[in-house]
C-alpha cells in the first residue's frame, strides 16, 4: 500500500495527457511535492506551488541521470511518457519502430534503474507504468509491440523491486480522451477517470489495474486462440 499524501511523486510525461490528469489527480490527493517532466518543459504546471516543472528526456541516459540527482526525494515515479507513430510493422518507417521501442519501453527502463536507488533509500515506495490493452492486442503495429514488451518488462522489475519494498503497479487501459489519439474514430475514457481509478489502485496495493471494459475483454480474451486478440482501431 502506498501512501499519496505527503508524498513527492515524478511523473514523465506530466505536462500535457494523461501525465497531465495524473498530476492534478495527485496534488488533490495531497501530494507534497510533484515533478511534472517534459521533454522540452514549459513553464506552470496548473498553478499550484507544489507542482515543479523538470526537464527529462526518457531517450537520453544524461537527461534520466540528471533529473534522477535533483528529484532525489521521490516516493513514487510514473512512467506515463511515450509516443505513437502510425504505420504497419512490414512497410513503416523502420526509425519510427526504433523510436517507438526506444521511447516506450528503453524509456521507461532509464528511468526505472535510474530511481530505483532513490525510492530504496526513501523505503521503497512505488512505480507505476502504463501501458495499454494493445500490450495483448494485435493490429497497433510497432505501438502494441512496445507495450507488450513494457508489460513484460514491468512484470520482471516488480520482482526485482521486491527486496527493497517497491510496489509496481502496472497500468492498463484502452485510449483515454488525449491528443495523442484525438484521430483515432474510438471509444475513450476521460483523463481524469483513469487517474482516480489509477490513483485508487495505487492506495490499495495493487499490482496491476484494468481501467476500462475494454481492456478487461482483451486481457479474457489471452485465454481463447490468438485471432481473438485484434483489436479494431478503424471503422
């Protein structure tokens, strides 16, 4: 169980989406401190005292080492940050399959072995990771592979992280009402209402959250043939 008030919380990504939920979520929740990250950062983050603005890029090691020695008094990371480059995996851009995998999944390892000192020395604490129902479902190309992959990576650090008492909580959900799949003609779930049910799962212990019915179907469907497992993102 992890304890949000008072906390110190970094979440990548935190400026604009569903980092954006997550933050403002947390500081109602009473968190004392939250380092909402971006790759090129802007200034404000809603206003409140509590929120700091820092840089970091989940692609570079020295951004992720420099944000890790001046967030040194992080209770609980959120590996929200990640990007969505459209295309089929045989005939994309085999750079943005590489950007993918180095955003997505290296991204949010970086930053997992860069703070896992520190949320030791603060006892343990927590991090959490979102992935998506496309980490079980094909037919999102390069995105669903890289998230796949964090889903399994998020699995191995939960053991890991174990001996120094950091829970992990891995985040699963459909597409929730951002940017970033403002295209795409799907259902979507308000940003606000996945933080407070990710928020929840967190308070509880959790190690894993399906947020939506859609992600709870894709994840029921493991059990049954593969063909079962496509997900139909266009109309």
């Amino acid at each position: 169980m992890t304890v949000i008030e008072g906390s110190t919380v970094l979440v990548t990504g935190g400026l604009r989406g569903l980092g954006r939920a997550f933050v403002s979520e947390l500081l109602a929740r009473g968190a004392g401190k939250v380092y909402a990250t971006a790759r090129t950062p802007s200034p404000g983050a809603g206003g409140d005292p509590r929120a700091e603005v820092l840089a970091l890029d989940v692609t570079d090691d020295a951004s992720v080492a420099a944000a890790a020695a001046t967030a040194d008094d992080v209770d609980i990371v959120f590996n929200n940050a990640g990007v969505l480059y459209p295309g089929p995996l045989l005939t994309g851009d085999l750079e943005e399959v590489r950007a993918t995998f180095e955003t997505n999944v290296l991204g949010p390892l970086r930053v997992a072995r860069a703070f896992a000192p520190v949320l030791a020395a603060r006892g343990g604490g927590a991090l959490v990771d979102v992935h998506s129902l496309l980490s079980w479902g094909a037919g999102a190309g390069a995105y669903g592979a890289s998230k796949a992959a964090l889903w399994s990576l998020t699995n191995s650090l939960r053991l890991e992280l174990a001996a120094q008492h950091t829970q992990v909580l891995g985040v699963h959900l459909g597409f929730a009402d951002t940017d970033m799949v403002a295209a795409l003609p799907v259902e979507k779930v308000p940003p606000a209402e996945v933080a407070r049910i990710v928020l929840d799962a967190l308070a509880r212990g959790e190690s894993e959250v399906l947020v939506d019915d859609a992600t709870r179907a894709v994840k029921a469907a493991l059990s049954g043939p593969v063909e079962g497992l496509t997900v139909r993102i266009g109309r």
